[in-house]
C-alpha cells in the first residue's frame, strides 16, 4: 500500500470488510505483520470485525528506514497514521498496538489526529523506565552474539536496520526524556491495558500513569506468567479479553 513516499506491507484478515469499524493492529518496536501470529485473525474471528495489519517503515517488507532514527520516531508514527488510515479507507478504527505501537497508538489519539472508536494497549510505553534500558541493552548483545539477528531476519528484508533503528533510539542518552503523559488527558476513548505479569520492558507503573491520565474508561488486564508479549505467552487468555472488550464497545 503507498502511503506519500513509502511502500507498506499490508494484510486484511477475518471477516470482509464491512462499513462498520475495523481492528488496526500496530505492532512492537521490532515487529512485523508475521509476528503478530494468529492474534489478528483470532480477534476478528471472535469480535466479526475485519482487521488491518500493517509493518510500519523499516520492518517486514515496508519501505526500509534511514538509521539512525530519530528520537522522535514514535511521535512521527503517530502522526502518520491518519494517513494511513486514509490511505486504507478506514474512518472508524479500533486500535490495537502492543509496546512501540501502543505508544503510537497513544500519540494518534492524545493528539487528537484520530479518534479511535476504542484503544487496545498491550504493554504500552509512556516514558523510559530503567528496566526498559536494562532489556534494550540485553537484547543488543543477543542480536551480537546469539541466533536473535537469524530469527528475526526471518520477518524483517532489512533486519539490521530494523533492529539498531530501534535498539539505538531506546539507548541513546536524550530518549531519557521522552514522556507521552501529558498527551493522555485528551484520550476519551475506551481504553484497554493488558500487560505480562513478567513483562521484562516495563512495569505496571505504565499501565497506573495511563489509567490516572486518560479521561476515558479504563480496563487493566494483568496477564499471569506472561512476558512482554502476552498475546504470545498466554494467547487465549488475551485473545478472549480484547474480544470481550472489543465486542463491548461495537454493540
């Protein structure tokens, strides 16, 4: 799909499409539509909803990115995403972003440049914690010395690009100060958190900063035994969750 200058990886999954909302998967910092697995698929299954899964610029096989990114690259997402949502003719979303893309997610909608009917937030980010820069450093020693870079090579054309663009953002000394809270008061819509109870990226002090700053209503789902990817760790429980919320804001 061509969004301005960029070529964007794109799949519809479950249900046709409809003139009713559509599920908008974003996916994490290293992620792509492949490593989503079956979980678009399974809540457009169970909700009736058609969903939309994109790779954003630098991951899958989307337009490649200029490393090193910006620290502002998050920001830039989420002013991206009106275009598209244009771009993919959808005009009523429901977000569903996991790490990086929640956040983005929550750009989108604290500044007000989409008006998501609902928001899915699975281990979102609003500000650095130490633990966040504790496991971005691990994970740039794994791609140095372990299969991690073959793993993912399997979902990214440029894995390296992929990979430092994030893993260099995160570590660089001026992202410290990079913080989303002030936009969560303009957030209105219905708002899911779900996190790993075991979530090596960020503690739930991310999920208390969301529930205390946004206007809208919010449900938190702590998902025992799970890590950072939850929908990966224990994915009936997270599937049957969202669903449930989902289907509560679609009736």
């Amino acid at each position: 799909m061509r969004v301005g200058r960029l070529e964007l990886e794109t799949a519809w999954v479950g249900p046709p499409r409809t003139s009713g909302p559509v599920l908008v998967f974003l996916h994490e910092g290293l992620g792509s539509i492949t490593q989503w697995r079956d979980t678009p698929t399974a809540i457009a299954d169970a909700t009736g909803l058609p969903a939309f899964v994109y790779a954003r610029q630098g991951y899958g096989r989307s337009t490649p990115a200029n490393v090193p990114r910006p620290l502002t690259y998050i920001q830039d997402e989420g002013r991206l995403l009106p275009a598209v949502l244009a771009a993919a003719s959808i005009d009523d979303a429901i977000l569903v972003g996991h790490s990086d893309g929640a956040s983005i997610a929550i750009v989108a909608a604290g500044e007000r440049m989409v008006a998501p009917r609902a928001l899915v937030l699975i281990a979102p980010h609003v500000f650095v914690e130490d633990v966040s820069v504790t496991s971005i450093q691990h994970a740039a020693e794994a791609y140095r010395t372990t299969d991690l870079r073959a793993r993912l090579a399997r979902h990214h054309a440029d894995v390296d690009g992929a990979f430092w663009g994030w893993n260099r953002a995160w570590l660089d000394p001026g992202f410290r100060a990079w913080n989303l809270v002030p936009l969560l008061p303009a957030i209105t819509a219905p708002t899911l958190l779900v996190q790993g109870e075991l979530d090596e990226y960020g503690t739930t002090a991310q999920l208390d900063a969301i529930t205390q700053g946004v206007t809208g209503r919010v449900e938190r789902v702590l998902v025992t035994g799970a890590g950072h990817a939850p929908f990966r760790d224990a994915s009936e429980v997270v599937h049957t969750a969202i669903a449930g919320f989902v289907l509560a804001h679609t009736r």
